[in-house]
C-alpha cells in the first residue's frame, strides 16, 4: 500500500508553518510515506504576510515558493509531492482544502480568496474538490452543503478539532467524502495520517479522483475508533 499526506504546511508559504519544505519532504520520506500534498494556507491575512505588489501573479508566484521547494525536495528522493490549497474566505475562520487544480489554475482564477464558500462552491463545484478542513475547530456553523467533503479527523496535536463534531457531521450526511490529514506545521506533527492507496498518486487531478472513487482508506492511529465509526457509515 502507498502512503499519503493530504494536509501539510512549509515555512516558505505558510505564515504558521514552522519546517521548512525539504525538511517536510525528507521528515515524511524517513517515515515510508509515498508522497505528501502540500496545502498551504491562502487567505487575504496570508496574502497581506507576502507583502508583494496587489498583483495576483505576483502573489500566486511568491505563494508556489513552499510547494516548488517541496516538489524539488521530492524528485530527488523519488516522493510524490502533490499540489493542494487550504483556502479561507473572508466571511469567517473555517478552512477548505482543495484538490483537483494545479499551479496554472490559481493563476487563471485571481482574488478567489475575495469570494465566499456559496459562491465558490457555486462557481467550482464540478470542477475541484472542497474538502472541509478540521470543520469544528472555530466554527459551530458548518457550510456542509458547500463542499464536498469533510477532514473527520485532523491530527494536529496542539488543536482541539472537535473531531467527534465532524464524525457527527459524516453520519448525518453519508454523501460526504471523508478524510483525515496531520495538519503538519511544526516539528513533531508530521505522520499522523494518511491515506492508503494500492496506486501511486502523481498529482492533484489523480487524488481528487481516488477520494471520489472511494480507492483509498484513511489511516489515523490517534482516531481509530471514529475512523472505524466513519467506515460503517458506508459511501467512502
């Protein structure tokens, strides 16, 4: 079986992420994963952290500074890094990660960190994937009905994620796709969790299409039991 991280930050990118890309590549090789997908954050507070001119190409190239130095890190080891996003609008702290694009796609669609889930969810809904991240981790409120899919255990261990909330959430709307992510930021958060699949993934369009095939089974030592609980539920 193949082993994935779907949710990791680098310092490069990310403004909380603490490890810089390399490391994080060479940190997950050590531990026998296949590959990593590099989300780093992408929100208008993070945009503002860059402090580059207001031009979207310019921001969007100091943005695929973490995810390039992580791809690199990867050849060169034979990894998988896969490109991802964890994307927050302006209406509120919940985070979305999103799969199925590649760097030419963030070009192509300037500002949608201007937009709100509605109207991305709206706009892009057959196009990507909008996985919810940790949804419970600072919201009550859960725009379930704009993604489509949910982290039903996020391992970070320095956050109170509210994961049983998520598995909750899961049971209530079996349509949803689950999954689970380390949420790695900082030294001691990496290969907390996993995907497992019998195919090696290459990039973001093959990931967003094994979730939504179901050819994967998610891995979470820490969350056994809701992950067990998540697969009773059926669907995914």
């Amino acid at each position: 079986m193949y082993r994935y991280e779907l949710h990791l930050h680098t310092s490069e990118t990310s403004k909380c992420g603490h490890v810089p890309a390399a490391e994080q590549v060479k940190t997950y090789h050590e531990l026998g994963y296949t590959g990593i997908c590099v989300t780093d954050h992408l929100h208008n507070a993070q945009i503002a952290w860059f402090d580059v001119a207001h031009d979207w190409n310019a921001i969007i190239d100091r943005y695929l500074v973490g995810y390039r130095a992580a791809k690199a890190a990867g050849e060169a080891l034979g990894m998988d890094v896969i490109f991802g996003v964890e994307l927050r609008f302006p209406e509120n702290d919940s985070d979305y990660l999103i799969y199925g694009i590649d760097e030419q796609w963030l070009y192509e669609h300037p500002w949608i960190t201007d937009m709100n889930h509605q109207t991305f969810f709206d706009r892009f809904k057959d196009e990507v994937l909008i996985i919810h991240a940790h949804p419970y981790r600072k919201n009550d409120i859960v725009y379930y009905d704009c993604v489509h899919g949910l982290e039903i255990a996020n391992c970070n261990p320095r956050h109170d994620s509210r994961n049983d909330l998520a598995l909750q959430l899961a049971k209530d709307h079996p349509h949803l796709y689950r999954t689970v992510g380390s949420d790695a930021h900082q030294i001691g958060d990496e290969g907390r969790a996993a995907i497992l699949t019998e195919e090696r993934i290459r990039d973001s369009y093959q990931l967003k299409d094994v979730i939504t095939s179901g050819r994967f089974r998610n891995w979470c030592p820490e969350f056994d039991a809701i992950l067990k609980e998540g697969e009773a539920i059926g669907h995914v």
